[in-house]
C-alpha cells in the first residue's frame, strides 16, 4: 500500500465510522494547501454518500482548483463523481453541469448533459437551466440564446421562470435588451411571471445604458404587477436619475426608499454622489457625504472617493478634500493612488505644504506601499 493511501486511509477512518465527522473532512480540506492531495483526499471523501450531498463542499474545492487554473483536476474530480448512483438523480448530475460552467468548462457541462439519457437519468428543466447557467457564467451567451431555443423543442423540456431569467441576463450581456424586454410578453402567454430578478436584471441594463423612459415604463410595470422593489431596484433608477441629472427626483426615491423600510446601501448613495457631481452642486455632495458618515454604519468606498476627490479639487474646495484623505487610511480603503496624487498637487499649488505632506506620509506609514506620493521637487 502506497504511503499516500496509508495517509489518506488515516485522515477519513473516523469518517465512515462516524456520522459527525463530515465537518472534519471538509475542515480538512479547506485546510489543506497541497492542491494535488486536496484531489487525492476529495477523490476519497466522495466515496462517503453523506459527502456527496456537501454541494458547498464541492463548490469550494471546484474554486480553489479553477483560481489555480488546475482544470484538468477538475475534470478529474467531477468525472470520478460519475461512477456513483448518484448521477441517476438529476439533481445531483445538474449540480456537476454547473461545476463544469463555474470552471468555465463548457464543453464537459455539455457532455454531462448528453450522457444524462445513457446513465439513466430523466431530463427535464433542472437540468436544462444547469446547462444555461453553466455557459452563461463562462460568458458564452450566444450558446445560452442557442440552447434556449433548441433544445426545449428537440427534447421536449418546457422552460421555466429560472430557465427566462438566465436568457433575460445573457441577452442583456450581450447587449441585446429589447430582446430581453421582448421575453416578458412570451412569458405571460405562458403563464409565466416575471419575478425581482426579471426587472432587477433588466431595470440594471436599462438605466445604465442610457434607455431611462424604458427604465421608467418597466418601472411602472412592476408597480401594476405588485412586484414589490428591493434595494437593487432602487439603486438602478437612482442611478438612471442620476444619468439624467434628475437630483431632485433622485432625494424623493432616496426618501420614498427608506420610507418602505428598504435599507439604502453604498451603492445607493453612489449614485446621488453622482447625480451632485454631475450637476455642479457642491453644498450637496458634501451634505450627503456628512450623512453617509453620521447615519450609517457602512463606509464608503473607492467608488465614493473616485467620484468626490476630483471634484472637490475641481471646485477648490482642498480642506474637504484633505479630510476625505484621512478618512481613506482611517477605514483603510484602496483608491487608485492618482486620485491621492490629484489632491496632493492641488494643495501644493494652494500652499497647502502641511497637509500635502501629511498625506504623503499617510501614504507611506499606514501599510499603503502602493502609494507612492511625491511632493515637488522644489517643495
């Protein structure tokens, strides 16, 4: 017996004899580092059926593996899951068809699906909308449109909500919305409704691509279809009004949305940043930063600094500036050093040595060694 297996023998031992002794397998493996062993030693847990039924075990390891680019050990460990009973449930072979596509590995998540029939396992929308996930998450959207529309004819596999909101999203990656809006009108014939994650998906493409009256029609349609929003949706028309430089409209939704006990978010904030800076208005870019930092328990982020600091500079406002500085390292946020620089040459030309060079050493002494500031040279 090879010393590997004596090894791999003594590490789950423990685990068919005992029924608790799941949790120490997958600790195991988490813990381990060794990405050859992690295959070997997941390769044995499978033979465990209570490991099987471990979905987060599996999309954990598939992980590691696909950061690392070791796809052949993926194939390796998700082949080996094919000589058990198990892959006559479909859920189980569908779970294996979305590993595929999680690893970007399309070609075997197709193969999986064709060899359904061959090992005795019924195909229906499960398994189809495995399929359409798995290219869809490797960005293969042209294949999601195809699948969708042969195979439920040729196998006789009618699609359900879950399999339209997958082609809803692909056909708005693809840049192709109206073809997406034109699903909603399919659907219902069918008698199939759109859920949140229909109008969260296409109320993102809409206001974000600059089809704002197609933003607010599907807008109004989910009030009359009592889909009730959620912060996603708040955030896409935030951010549609922001676009269209709608500020005021865009205070009244921030106010209508906490009204309704739905919790505004950064993202939501983001977006009014947006809309003040877009629209010149310093007093109140300024006034809702002092509220995210006096209300909020989040903090903000470098989308937030991105959008305030070059404004502030543009206006000359360099003492607000300064104190977005510090509030960077406070919360220990990374933004793209040329935004620290921007404020750091403003103030220099302000005269504002001291607290130019308060930065640079910010920059140098708070573990932020990407950030190389310089003062110039005559300074």
């Amino acid at each position: 017996m090879s010393f590997l297996r004596r090894i791999l023998q003594r590490s789950f031992c423990t685990s068919l004899q005992s029924p608790v002794s799941i949790k120490s397998i997958s600790e195991d493996l988490y813990k381990e580092r060794d990405l050859k062993r992690l295959v070997d030693k997941f390769k044995k847990a499978s033979e465990l059926a209570r490991f099987r039924t471990r979905s987060g075990i599996y999309e954990n390891t598939v992980r590691r593996l696909t950061v690392a680019k070791r796809f052949k050990w993926v194939e390796e460990i998700l082949e080996e899951q094919k000589k058990y009973s198990d892959v006559k449930k479909e859920g189980f072979s569908a779970r294996l068809i979305s590993l595929y596509g999680s690893a970007g590995l399309c070609e075997n998540a197709q193969k999986t699906f064709d060899e359904l029939p061959e090992r005795n396992c019924t195909r229906t929308v499960v398994s189809l909308n495995a399929l359409l996930a798995a290219y869809s998450r490797s960005k293969k959207f042209d294949m999601v449109e195809f699948i969708f529309k042969d195979i439920p004819t040729k196998l006789l596999i009618e699609p359900n909500l879950v399999s339209y909101n997958i082609v809803i999203k692909a056909y708005c990656e693809m840049g192709s919305p109206d073809s997406a809006i034109s699903l909603l009108e399919e659907m219902e014939k069918k008698g199939i409704y759109p859920d949140l994650i229909t109008y969260n998906t296409l109320l993102h493409w809409l206001y974000t691509k600059d089809r704002f009256l197609d933003g607010e029609k599907l807008w109004s349609q989910m009030g009359e279809k009592n889909v009730a929003p959620d912060t996603r949706s708040y955030n896409a028309r935030l951010r549609g009004l922001a676009e269209e430089k709608k500020t005021k409209d865009a205070i009244e939704l921030f106010e209508k949305m906490k009204n309704e006990g739905i919790k505004p978010d950064m993202f939501s904030f983001n977006a009014m940043f947006k809309g003040f800076v877009d629209t010149d208005d310093l007093d109140e870019a300024k006034r809702w930063y002092t509220e995210l930092s006096n209300n909020y328990e989040y903090d903000p982020n470098k989308i937030t600094f991105s959008t305030l600091l070059p404004f502030l500079c543009q206006k000359g406002d360099l003492t607000t500036a300064f104190e977005l500085c510090k509030d960077i390292f406070n919360i220990r946020c990374l933004v793209n050093p040329s935004i620290l620089q921007l404020v750091v040459d403003s103030l220099v030309k302000q005269s504002m040595i001291t607290e130019a060079k308060e930065i640079v050493q910010l920059g140098e002494t708070n573990g932020y060694r990407r950030y190389r500031l310089n003062l110039k040279a005559d300074e």
